[in-house]
C-alpha cells in the first residue's frame, strides 16, 4: 500500500509510487504529452513511450505522485539528483495546482533545484518561471539529439 506523505488540499494527494503503478504513470505521461507537446509528431510519442518502457526511466527517479479522490493518479513527478526530471498531469487535471504541489515537493522535500524544459512547451517554461526557476542555459537537442532544443533551468528558491 502507498503510504500517504503530504495533503495538498481536499481534492488530491500525494503518495509515493509503487511498481504497480506504472501502467497508470505511463498512461498519465502520454495523455499530457499528446496535450502539451503539440511539436512531437505520433510517431515521436510512441518512440518516447517506448523508450521510457524499455530503459526503465520510472526507476531511475524518486516517483511522488497525486490521486484525486477516487485514488486514480492525476500526475507524477520524478526527481533525481536534485533534479525534476519528469512532471505530468492529466489534461483534465491540469490548472487545479496538482503540477504547483508536485513541483513544491519536489523542491522542498527532494530539494530539486534544475529542470530541463522543452522549449517548444512555453506553457511549461512559464510554470517553471513562476515556480522560481530561471533559464540558466539551452542545448539544441534532446537527450536523444533529436532536434527538440532544451532549456536548462535552476533555482536558488528552495523553501
């Protein structure tokens, strides 16, 4: 069972994430993305989805994640090495603070202080921006180099 580390607020909550859920994290990640990263063609989102299933990313990180009052999971957010390396809401989910109380965490409880951000998403380097983080460099490509520039960004705001 998950053990419940923090109330948000009465609609949702966040929990450490077990194995068992990642059928729904990778379900929560392609529904956002498709919502959000307008630039990657189907076919990149299948590679991308494939490759987070093949080289095991939901290990590589410390996964919180929020469920709504009928435990479904709304977002995720994973972190390693002080930095957020993933963070994804249901696109019914979104603009109800579930992104602003995963990013918290991450940086109050997991001290994330970097994230990389696609540039063609400015809907998430705004929230970053106002999450306290400022663009400290960019990379032309992906991690891939796949021609998807990259902001890299930091704070020094850790409450």
């Amino acid at each position: 069972m998950s053990s419940k580390k923090k109330t948000s607020n009465k609609n949702f909550t966040i929990y450490d994430v077990e194995k068992k859920d990642y059928p729904q994290l990778i379900e929560v990640w392609e529904a956002s993305v498709r919502a959000t990263h307008d630039f990657l063609t189907n076919e990149e989102i299948k590679r991308l989805k494939s490759l987070i299933l093949e080289k095991n990313y939901f290990d590589a990180v410390e996964l919180k994640c929020c469920k709504n009052t009928k435990s479904e999971i709304i977002g995720f957010c994973g972190v390693a090495d002080k930095k957020i390396e993933m963070l994804f809401v249901t696109p019914s989910s979104q603009g109800q603070g579930i992104g602003t109380a995963l990013c918290k965490y991450a940086m109050e409880q997991q001290n994330a202080t970097k994230v990389d951000v696609n540039e063609q998403n400015p809907r998430a380097v705004t929230f970053y921006k106002k999450m306290g983080f400022r663009i400290v460099g960019r990379s032309a490509v992906d991690e891939q180099g796949r021609p998807y520039p990259i902001l890299h960004m930091e704070t020094t705001n850790i409450k």
